[in-house]
C-alpha cells in the first residue's frame, strides 16, 4: 500500500496526515525501524488529549519503545525534535510530558483540508469507504401491537431504530429496515371482545387509537370483574381468540377490518416522523412456522419436553427453561422469533441483526439468542439487542392497559401548540405554507432529538415544554443554530461576498480552532454511534459543535470582518458548519428550516 492510499483508507484525514509525520520522522531519526510501522499502526496508536488545551492528538511512545528497545521518555524527546523541524504543515508544535508526546495541529491546515471537503461533500463520503467487506444488516425496530393505543413512549423505539439505520447506511453497510407487527394473541380478543358485547361503533376518524381505548376499557372490566363474572368473561375472551385463529367468520373479518384500521395509523405516524421501513413482517404469518421448528429441532433432540412442555434447557446458564411451545400446544413469543430469525437469515441473507427492544426484553433475548446458537444458526453470535430504558411523564409510567398515554394524535396537536407560541409571530411575513413546513420539521426535530439525545439504556422524562425550548441541549437549539448560521450566508450572498476572496489560514483564532475540531471528529463520532449503537454520541457533538460555532459567531464577525479574505474565509466556515450540522442531523432524521 502506498503512502498516498494508506491515508485515504483512514477516517481522520488530519489525524492520518500527523501519523504519516510520525513515521518521516522515524525513518529520519533511527538507523533501522522494524518493519510493521506502517501508518495506520502508528494512526492507532494516537489518542485525542482529555483537554483541549493539551493538544490535539497525544502519542503514547510505550508501545513505540518496546518495538524499538528504547527507553518511553528519551524516544518521545527524540521524536519530538525531529517532528518539530520535520517542516510538516500538520505540525504546529510538541509538548513532551515524560513518555508522552502532545501534537497541536494548527488551524490553517484542518481549515485547508477539511472546508473545501466538507463543502464538495467528499469528507462525508469517507466513511462509506472500507478495506474489509461490510456485513448485511437488518434492522428490527417499532414492533407496534395492533388494537393498542400508539403512544409517546412508542416513539423511542421508532427513533432509535431509524437513526440507527441511517447511521449504519452513512458508515457504509448495507441495511435493511423491518418492521414486526404484532397483530394476533390475547390483547386483541379482549379487545373485540368488548366491543361485540357492548356494540360499540368506531368513530370515523382515530380508528386506531379508538381501538386502543376499547383495549384498555376491556382490561379495566377483566381486572374488576367479580367471582362469578371472570370465568364467563375468560371463557367469552378465549371464544373470540378462537373464532380469529378458525380464519372465517364475523369475527375473523372483524379482525381484518380493525388490524387495518392500526395498520393505517401506523403508516401515518411514520409517514409523519420520516421512518423508513423496507419491508413489513407480522406475527400472524410466522405462527405456523414456529409450530414446524418446534417439531424440527425436538426430532433433533435440540429441543426436550418437560412436563408437557417443548423447550430448552439453559438453567446452567442461568438463562432459565426457555418455553417454545406451552402444555396446551401453543407456542411462544420466543418460538414466533426464532421463525422470524431463520426467515431474516434465509430469505433476506442478514449476517447481523438488531433488535431495537425495550429493557422489559433483556431476558427473553438472551434466551432467544441462545437457542439459535444451539439451533446451528452461525449469524446467532451477531445477533443484538439494542435495549432501552422507558419513556415516563413527570407524574410517572405510562400504560396502554391503563390508558394514561399520551397518543400520537395528542403529541402531534400538543407540539404544534407549543411550538406555535414561537412561530406565530411570522405570520404576515411568512406564507401560510412555510410556516406549517417550519412547524412540521421543529415538530418532528424536538421529539427525534428527545428519544435518542440520552444514552439508550436510561430511562427518559417526556416534558413537553423541556423538549422545545430553544436553549439548551434540544432539538430546537440545534435547528435554530443551522438556521441562523444559513441567515448569516444569505445575507453574504445579498452582499455580493466572493468565495474566491478566501484565505482560509487566517481562521486561526481559538474559537474558529475548536469549531473546525469538532468538524474534522464528525466523521469519527459518527463511527463510533455505529460501533456502539448509540445514536446519543452523535447528538452529543453535534450539541457542542453547534455551541463551539456560536462561541465564534459571537467574537469573529463574519459580514464586519477586518478584510476581504478573512471575510470570505469566515463565510466558507459557517457554510461548512451548516452543510456539517445538516448532514449530522439528517442522520437522526431531522431537517432544520432554513430559517427561523
């Protein structure tokens, strides 16, 4: 591989360029180096300083030294004076501290590289690029029941999974997006239930989140009923389970109509978030194949019967009895997923999949894991669950049974009333038609940013109020920074401001240094969401880069600056900044208006 090449295969193009520094500076300075210090070695080897101020990549000389056979303290100096009048544009200067040596890069150099391959869209594009072969990945995420209520707790879920996606596309895999509806089992025939015997009719809009309603009034009259009302109402319930699982009659066709009635609602409420799903699978139709693998791997002994039951034995690893098919012969949720794994494996050829799950399933997964590893399945060792913690309001849980929800129907009206408050006073100046546009994608970019902003396995409070504020560390804040930094470049270009004035080494203030820092990370954090699934580092950076750009706004004038050149210098700066912000946030499914 060549120098050239070697570079372009790595990640960080600045931290790439001081690796290649390193190893000049080696080969100048030392009679022989070993082989296998080849530059993405040494690029491994550099780490970012717990400050700033300390440098912007920091190279731990121990593991250099023990190939070498030289002493940690007495290579870092030696290292550092060589690279110190290397006459390396990435070398600004050295700061030893015993085995450590700390590398300031200096500002015209990242701003050189990474403005013009920021704006040309070419700096994005490299994370796309890998040596080995990406792993087919489909992502599970949503899961919705039919016949409940769609609620804010929901959305989580549904924004994990599409940033996940969107982040695994933008590191170059090849994803599928699936939905898993679940659209059979007792939930639904308590719901008929009380519908046929109250006669109840469906309003003509919400028939979904109606449903949900009738769901949890079903549970409330179960869990009251009396002694002598549950096993007729039990016995009634389990009649209507029936009639669904038969496949015709009044009650089967009632099935159909009001499965469809959810499904309707929950393609608008994705249609409305921007979720993406490549294909839909349900729980109705892996039913009958869960019964035929139970059978399959009990004539291969994978499977035992205890007590009149079909499962697996992991007790020794603490992972329980696993049920895959109950003593009245019907199987289990963890039965219907392993129909579906062999399904994603065979039919759609997944290497990995992710389940994007509630922390309720911790077990279940385990155990479904498990049994696919002893079942034969290689892609069982790539199998994850995304878990997360659970969407509260501030006066506690939330509980479709229980109905104290909030439904998408009522976040969706809530945020545009809240954010109206803030919009409103466009109007006039604005068309009806950009106002309903700006409302949508605020309304959209508070709740997205909201479910994914916090490490996904904690718990998170919905306040309303708290989400859309526009400041702090929200979705509002971060839009209202693209938009502002866009007013800035119009009014540039109304001013008739030429890029081709740009001297970009005179962005070397401090200000304009940590912001291009946190440009020239991006792509690194972005591979680190994917790496660890969480989407909550890449809202993170993108949460200081936009604090690091009005730091700067706020000290280096753009349209006043002192000269032509650092004029249009700073106006290639805020470009990159938006293209940058716009490009992160579109990894979580947002899109800022342009202005605000």
């Amino acid at each position: 591989m060549t120098h050239s090449s070697a570079i372009d295969q790595l990640y960080d193009h600045s931290k790439a360029q001081v690796a290649a520094a390193v190893q000049k500076a080696l080969l100048g300075s030392l009679a022989e180096v070993p082989a296998g210090l080849e530059i993405d070695k040494i690029y491994g080897m550099l780490e970012r300083p717990p400050e700033a101020h300390m440098g912007d990549y920091a190279l731990p000389c121990f593991r250099l030294a023990k190939e070498l056979k030289r002493k940690p303290q007495e290579l870092a100096e030696e290292l550092s004076k060589a690279l110190s009048t290397s006459g390396s544009p990435w070398i600004e200067k050295i700061d030893t501290a015993g085995a450590f040596m700390n590398i300031h890069v200096p500002a015209a150099a990242l701003a050189k590289y990474l403005i013009p391959s920021i704006c040309d869209g070419s700096l994005a594009a490299r994370n796309t690029k890998s040596a080995l072969p990406r792993p087919d990945v489909m992502i599970e995420y949503s899961q919705p029941n039919t016949h409940k209520s769609f609620h804010v707790g929901h959305m989580r879920n549904v924004v994990l999974g599409d940033s996940l996606g969107r982040i695994y596309k933008a590191c170059g895999y090849p994803v599928t997006m699936v939905n898993y509806i679940g659209d059979e089992g007792a939930h639904i025939a308590k719901c008929l239930w009380y519908i046929l015997k109250n006669k109840h009719k469906a309003p003509a809009d919400h028939r979904g989140e109606w449903l949900g309603q009738m769901y949890a009034a079903a549970t409330n009259v179960l869990e009251d009923a009396t002694a002598d009302e549950k096993p007729v109402y039990n016995a009634e319930v389990s009649q209507v389970l029936r009639y669904i699982e038969s496949k015709k009659g009044e009650t089967y066709q009632l099935w159909k109509e009001t499965r469809e009635w959810s499904l309707d609602d929950f393609r608008e409420i994705y249609a409305w978030s921007g979720a993406h799903f490549d294909h839909w699978f349900y729980e109705s139709e892996v039913s009958e194949e869960s019964q035929e693998i139970v059978e399959e791997y009990l004539k291969k002994d994978v499977f035992v019967i205890s007590d009149g039951a079909v499962g697996l034995d992991l007790k020794e690893e603490k992972l329980g009895f696993v049920i895959l098919r109950k003593s009245d012969g019907n199987t289990t949720y963890a039965t219907k997923d392993l129909a579906l794994a062999r399904r994603k494996f065979s039919q759609f050829k997944t290497e990995k999949a992710i389940y994007v799950v509630a922390s309720e399933q911790n077990l279940h997964f385990k155990q479904v894991f498990r049994t696919l590893d002893k079942m034969g399945f290689q892609q069982a060792k790539n199998c994850y669950h995304l878990s997360y913690g659970m969407v509260t309001l501030p006066d506690g849980k939330m509980s479709s049974r229980k109905g104290n929800v909030i439904t998408f129907s009522e976040l969706r009206e809530r945020l545009g009333l809240e954010l109206a408050k803030y919009l409103d006073k466009y109007k006039g100046e604005w068309s009806d038609a950009e106002i309903a546009d700006a409302s949508h994608k605020l309304a959209t970019g508070t709740i997205r940013y909201g479910m994914v902003c916090s490490d996904p396995v904690k718990d998170i409070v919905f306040h309303l109020q708290d989400w859309c504020d526009f400041e702090g560390n929200t979705g509002p804040y971060l839009m209202y920074a693209y938009a502002r930094t866009r007013s800035i470049l119009r009014k540039a270009k109304d001013s008739g401001i030429s890029n081709s004035d740009a001297k970009l080494s005179l962005l070397n203030s401090q200000e304009e240094k940590e912001l291009l820092r946190y440009l020239n990370d991006l792509n690194n954090v972005i591979i680190q969401a994917s790496e660890s699934n969480k989407p909550s580092l890449l809202c993170h950076h993108l949460f200081n880069m936009s604090k690091a750009n009005n730091r700067s706004l706020a000290v280096n004038l753009v349209l006043k600056a002192d000269s032509p050149a650092l004029r249009s210098a700073r106006v290639l700066l805020a470009e990159a900044f938006t293209e940058s912000l716009k490009y992160g946030l579109s990894l979580l499914g947002i899109e800022p208006p342009e202005r605000m």
